[in-house]
C-alpha cells in the first residue's frame, strides 16, 4: 500500500511500512523513512509506485485549465476527490486524483486552501481582481525587461528623462525603472552611472557631482524665492578712515576691511571693519530664515552658491568708492605695538580700495620687505600691519598660517563646453595671509571676550586636545592661543558669524540679544552649521579632486611626482591631490616618489597610480599634512 501525503507545504509519495492509528511509517520514493500523521494522508493508493504517481500526475496536471475547474465547481467547500470525481465522471484512479489535487494547489488565484485538501472556488470579484493583479505583474515584467534591453543597446528608454536624477542619486526599487536599471547593470557589468553615460543621459561629469549635491542639500533649487529689501539704519555716523580689504580676485562677500590712523603722541589706532548685514536682516525675517537655511555660503572650482542673495550682499559688501555699513573694532596701538585699548562702534566706513593678492604680493612679500621696498599705495599701512600682525603671533605663541604648506586656487574658464581648468599655487604664511590671520584673529577673540564678560550667548569655536567643535561656552582655543574665539568676521557668508554679529549689535545698542545661551534657536541654529559647514567643506574638497583630474587629463600627464603621506597614501606635487598607490614599496613620509597616473574616471573621481621610482625627499619638502586655519 501507498500514500501520498503533504509534508511542508510540498506533496509526497511512499510505501507504508507500519500503519498505526494516527500515524504511519513511510519510506519515501528516495527510500528515506519518515513518520507521517494520519491526518497529513491524503490519498491511499495500490499502484502506481510512488515514483510514478508524482511524475504522471505532475504531466497530466499541466493539462487542466484551472479556469474550467473554477467553472465546473460549486460555491460549497469541496474536497479534491470529489472534484475529481466530476471532473472525470468517475470514480478518478489515483493519478487522477493526484492530478487535480496539483492542480488545484498550484491555483490559489482560483482556489482558496481551507485544509489539508479542501478548497473553496475564489468568490467572482476576488478572481478578477486577483487575475487584473497577475496580467499587471506580467505586463510590469515586460516592461521591465524592454527597458533594461534598450539601456544595454545604449539607448535611453522613454520613461527614463523625468527621473533620471532620481535613478542615480536616491532610487526608489519599487519603481519599474529602479528595477530595469539594475537588471541592467547586472547583465552588462556597468554601474548606473556609466550605463546611464552610454546612454548619453549624463552629458556632463561635472553636473553629475554637483547635481548629486543639489539634489541632497538643495531639493528645492538655488533661487532665494520672495523676500523684502533689507532696511538700513539712516544715522548711522561716518568714520573717519579710508579703509581698504584683501582678498583674491574672486572674492565677491568682502567681509573685512582695515584702516590705519596716527594718534597723538605716537602710536596708531588701528580699524578692523566688518560688513554688518546684521542691521538690515533681523533672525525673523525672510532674509533671516534663508541664511538659516543655508548656514554658509557653498563654495567649488568655478562656482559657488551664496548664503544670501547677491543683490543682499552687493548692498552690505565692503566695496570700494562707498561708505558701507560695518561693525568697527578699534585697537590704540602704541609704538612698541602693544594694543593699549579697544572699543567697538557700528558705523558707516568709507571703502578706499579692494586690494587684491595677484596685484598686492608681487609688491609685498618676504623678499620686498626685506629689501625695503617698491613703494606704492597702502605700502605703508600694509607694512604697519604686518609688523603689527608679527607681534601679535609671538605674543599669542602660536602661527596664524602654516608657512611651509601650500593653498591651490581653481580658475574654471567656463567658456569652453566642459571647461577649463587652470589651478594655481600659492605658498601659505605670506605677509599678507599673516597680516589677515591675526587682524581676524584679535578681533573673532576681542569679540568673543566682550559678548562672554557681558554675559550675551554667543557660539564660540573651541579647540582642545586638537579636537575643534562649536559650543556656547566661551573655552579656550588651543590651536590659537586665545582664552576664547567667537566667529564673528564673515557675516555674509556663515550664519554663525551672523548670528553673533545680531548679538554684538543688540549689546552695543543697549537692547535685549534676539538669542539667548539655552534657546532652542540658538543650539539647534549651531548643530546645524557645524554638521552642514562639514558637508559644504567635504563637497568642496570632492570637486576639487574632480577638477584635479580634469586637469591631469586636460594637461596630459601620464608620469608625474608625489609624496608619501602613510602608507600607500600620496599627495602629488603641484596638486592638492591625495592617491593610494598600491605598488607603493615602504617608504618614509614626505619621501619623493614618481608615479604613473592612468585610468581616469570622472564619474567616480578615481584614477590608477603606480609606482615608478624613488626620487629621494628635498631639504625643503614640504609638509603633508592637510591642515587647515581659521579666518
């Protein structure tokens, strides 16, 4: 005797070789030997063996319609045997039986389960709808398939233009076009990008890392939408200076000016000037919630995108041939150089001139200082400052800058259609980056100081065990050497800057500050830079590594030289361009290496690097390390 049972879910066929009252002993057609409950029986058959009967009764069941059955059957719960049993017209043989019982289990859409071989016939409404469900998968399959079949012929299917940013920068799997893409990326070994490049749907390398960025950071779009002109205080008192700034040739959110004048009786009272568009943006308003929003001005190679809009800081930048809104530190300086007194005011400032560092260093370096001179316009207040800036570095017993790295400038001449890269050297610790370091250093400290003596919260850069971070207590600043240092010097282009500047002109006006230390406004405003900044700066530095590749690429440099960082990490010279080098035999850091750079990618800012030889480290070689200052 044989039994066909059900056991996980899967039909079964063997020999009895004990039946009990509840349960039987089975030996299987693979002659494994099982015990089976009686109720998990569910035909009991002499022939065929069991072998046989799975394998006929799986053939003939292909050749039922289920939708005859689904017809044939009553509304009533039925067993199916007795379905069988109609079907045929007869008493069915066991393959038979067996064959409508396979049926009927590989057709839940038309017969629901109600036991172990009992089915109920699916109610009208839910057969259609279950099979309009199974014709939509199909046809979804189908589509599936056509899409990812154009992609891989290259061709960009039709549903694909409004969603493209979509597909390469957060996909959504439940869409048929995630799914098509990423067929097709399986079957041709491409990622999504470079399929999609194939496809010709990414024209630009470039657009595709800076659209990656809007996308996250910039969901709704660049514009700054409606907002109302700012209002300027009308008696703000002029000074009686002739300020000038320095800044690079690009430079558009002139934040700080300076400005020198004799005193009577020896010595000079000298002005650090700041832009204030604290006066004419209040935290509430519409120009107050978009710096909010923004925290920071974005900065690339060739681009930018600004905390506020740039008829807003046309109005408060300190341009030249116009008195602009400032909020002035005064320092009395005697001969000796040591700061003898301070006071701030909030005033209007004359803007002389915008010097800029390409036509200014030429003039003024190490070399024109030592050798006394050309002489030309704000030769003698530059001078002045520097002085004054070497005494305040000594006294503070720490650098402004790192003399012995490097800064690169990225000119992008957009002219050309993908275009031009031009990045430009520039050793760090001039006398003109040391003159701008310590103005902006004494006066982010003075700042911090009086807010922190007065007891106004502010948000403070703090440094201590080389460890820098945000907070509303007035610490000390390791790095620097100062008891405390609030970011006060770039209201234009950082929110936290704006923020304490909002601060420093309540106090200097006699009102209440718009923030207090423990409002939800003010921690949640200086969480939110710090993580932001982070990302602006981490951005910033991958488009760097983009248009440094372009630049080998454009330049044709296939050999080139590099140091050692650690280990297989090098930093090529000339380029502010980190590489692992996995050739790279042990050397120590800083040593001179050649190395051949090939296989530029563009969309992934990799490229290839191998070992070619040691060069040997110069006395002078630089340093490595990726160190940074603040303003």
């Amino acid at each position: 005797m044989h039994v066909l049972f059900e056991e996980d879910g899967a039909f079964k066929a063997g020999t009895v070789l004990a039946d009990n009252a509840t349960s039987l002993q089975v030996e299987t057609s693979t002659g494994k030997r099982v015990k089976v409950k009686a109720a998990n029986v569910l035909l009991r058959f002499a022939a065929p063996t069991p072998g046989e009967l799975l394998d006929r009764a799986g053939s003939e069941a292909e050749g039922i319609e289920p939708e005859f059955l689904w017809e044939a059957c009553g509304e009533a719960e039925f067993g199916f045997e007795e379905l069988a049993r109609e079907y045929f017209g007869r008493t069915p043989q066991p393959v038979e039986a067996a064959a409508i019982l396979l049926r009927l289990h590989a057709a839940p859409i038309h017969f629901h389960r109600k036991g172990k071989g009992r089915f109920r016939k699916a109610p009208p409404d839910i057969l259609k709808a279950a099979l309009a469900g199974l014709e939509k998968k199909r046809q979804q399959a189908l589509a599936i398939e056509r899409m990812a079949a154009e992609l891989k012929a290259g061709s960009l299917p039709a549903e694909f233009p409004p969603l493209l940013k979509a597909l390469l920068y957060k996909p959504d799997r439940n869409r048929l076009e995630t799914k098509a893409l990423e067929l097709a990326c399986e079957e041709s070994g491409l990622s999504a990008p470079h399929l999609l490049a194939r496809c010709g749907a990414i024209p630009s390398s470039h657009d595709y890392h800076f659209d990656r960025f809007l996308w996250e950071f910039f969901p709704q779009g660049t514009g700054f939408g409606e907002y109302e002109a700012p209002r300027m205080p009308e008696d703000l008192p002029r000074a009686d200076v002739r300020a000038f700034s320095i800044d690079d040739a690009a430079t558009t959110e002139i934040d700080d000016a300076f400005s020198v004048a004799p005193l009577e009786g020896g010595g000079w009272r000298i002005g650090i000037h700041i832009a204030a568009p604290g006066l004419g943006i209040r935290p509430d308003s519409a120009l107050g919630e978009i710096a909010r929003s923004r925290l920071s001005t974005v900065y690339m190679p060739g681009r930018k995108i600004t905390m506020l809009p740039e008829e807003v800081v046309e109005r408060f930048t300190l341009s030249a041939g116009r008195d602009c809104p400032a909020l002035s530190l005064y320092l009395e300086v005697g001969p000796d150089y040591a700061v003898r007194g301070a006071h701030s005011r909030v005033e209007r400032v004359p803007v002389a001139a915008n010097l800029r560092h390409h036509d200014i260093e030429p003039l003024f370096n190490e070399e024109t200082l030592a050798a006394g001179g050309p002489d030309f316009e704000y030769r003698r207040e530059l001078t002045l400052l520097w002085e004054f800036a070497t005494v305040l570095e000594a006294g503070r017993g720490k650098p402004a800058t790192n003399q012995q790295n490097a800064e690169y400038s990225f000119y992008v001449d957009w002219a050309e259609p993908e275009g031009r890269i031009d990045i430009v050297e520039r050793r760090r610790g001039s006398p003109l980056d040391k003159l701008v370091a310590e103005l902006m250093i004494v006066a982010n400290a003075s700042w911090g100081k009086l807010l922190a003596e007065a007891q106004v919260a502010a948000i403070y850069r703090v440094q201590a065990a080389g460890k820098v971070r945000m907070t509303t207590a007035a610490l000390s600043h390791e790095g620097l050497g100062v008891d405390c240092y609030a970011w006060s010097s770039s209201p234009l282009r950082r929110y936290v800057d704006l923020i304490n500047q909002w601060q420093l002109l309540a106090h200097l006006g006699g009102e209440a500050p718009p923030f207090t230390a423990r409002s939800e406004a003010l921690l949640s405003a200086m969480r939110d830079f710090e993580i932001t900044y982070a990302a602006y700066a981490e951005f910033q530095r991958g488009m760097e590594r983009y248009w440094c590749l372009r630049w080998l690429l454009q330049e044709g440099v296939g050999e080139t030289t590099a140091r050692v960082v650690r280990e297989s990490l090098l930093r090529l010279e000339h380029l502010p361009f980190f590489q692992r080098c996995p050739s790279l035999p042990a050397c120590d850091p800083r040593t001179r290496v050649s190395v051949a750079i090939s296989g530029i990618d563009l969309l992934t800012a990799e490229a290839q690097c191998r070992y070619v030889a040691t060069l040997g480290e110069p006395d002078s070689a630089e340093s490595v390390e990726d160190e940074t200052f603040p303003e």
